[in-house]
C-alpha cells in the first residue's frame, strides 16, 4: 500500500490525538502531574513494562485492537514519565 507524505502525516496526528486523548484520562482517573510526580523512575519503567506485557499478550492471542488499546496506553504513560523526568529536572 503506497501512502503519500499527506496521508502519514495524518495518521500520526490520529495517534498523537489517541496518545493525548489518553493522558487525559490518565490524568482524570489518577489526578494529574502531582500523582505523576511521586513515582520515581523505576516505577515508571515497572508500569510501561506492565503495559507492555499486556500488548504482547493480546497480540500472541491475535487480539488487535486490544494489542493497540495497550500500545497507546504504553505511549501516554511514556509521556507522563517525560513530562514527571523534566519537571523534576527544571525543564
């Protein structure tokens, strides 16, 4: 399937908005950067690897979207553990 520059960039903004979407979420279910704030790195790295594992197994049952719902999952909890590294670094 040949896609033009057009169309990948449009699907990268449709995940970034999904990866968005769910650090809302995140935000809501758990309160936001202050929660955030008190995992310490390893804890970090701990829960991305727990979601990790949860989309590896829905892809060795051949489950895609749930395989896909993990996979944003993993992307919005890499950018909250971002978003705590810098605000703990001053940037």
């Amino acid at each position: 399937m040949l896609h033009t520059r057009l169309d990948l960039a449009r699907r990268q903004l449709k995940i970034i908005g999904e990866i968005q979407e769910e650090r809302k979420v995140q935000d809501a279910k758990w309160g936001g950067y202050s929660h955030d704030d008190d995992h310490d790195r390893d804890l970090w790295v701990k829960l991305l690897r727990k979601h990790q594992t949860r989309a590896l197994k829905a892809m060795n049952k051949g489950d895609l979207d749930e395989y896909r719902k993990h996979m944003v999952r993993v992307a919005a909890l890499a950018v909250a553990a971002l978003e705590s590294h810098d605000r703990r670094s001053g940037e």
